[in-house]
C-alpha cells in the first residue's frame, strides 16, 4: 500500500493540503459564499482549522471575506485575483 502524498504517516494532512481544498471548494462554487462551518461539513475537516485556512487565502487575495457575522467568504477568480494586487 503505498501512502498519500497528501497524509503524513501520523494520518495528519501535509502543510498546505487543507488550503489547497478550501480553495478547491470555493473554486467549485464560484458564485457562492460560505463560513468555515458550511465548508467543513462539505470537506469534513475542522472548521477551526478551516477559519485559518480562510484568513491565509484573504491575504494572498484568492477568496475575500464578504461579511463579517457571521464570516463569510468567496473565491476569487484568477483575473480579479491579479487585478486587485495589480493596484498595490
């Protein structure tokens, strides 16, 4: 059996993973928003964890936080992504 690239032996993700399905999700979604909840019951993974994951893709500028309570946020597609950092 050969083990996941993306699982260390201890089971626990690699770093990086769980950002990289956050923003795989949203990237599904494009059209929507979500909280850390809602994404962690579709993923199943923590929604602490999740919340981390969301404030780290916010500064990287790859999905924005569209409301503040509850904390819900949506991605951003690659050309708004490179037009907003154009700007700084």
């Amino acid at each position: 059996m050969r083990p996941s690239a993306t699982v260390t032996d201890s089971g626990r993700l690699r770093p990086g993973v769980l950002g990289e399905m956050v923003l795989n999700f949203m990237a599904a979604h494009p059209d929507e928003a979500f909280t850390a909840t809602a994404i962690s019951r579709s993923i199943e993974r923590s929604s602490g964890a999740i919340a981390n994951s969301l404030v780290t893709l916010t500064e990287r500028g790859t999905v924005r936080q569209v409301t503040d309570q509850p904390r819900r946020y949506q991605y951003v597609p690659a050309q708004d992504a490179s037009s907003a950092t154009a700007g700084n």
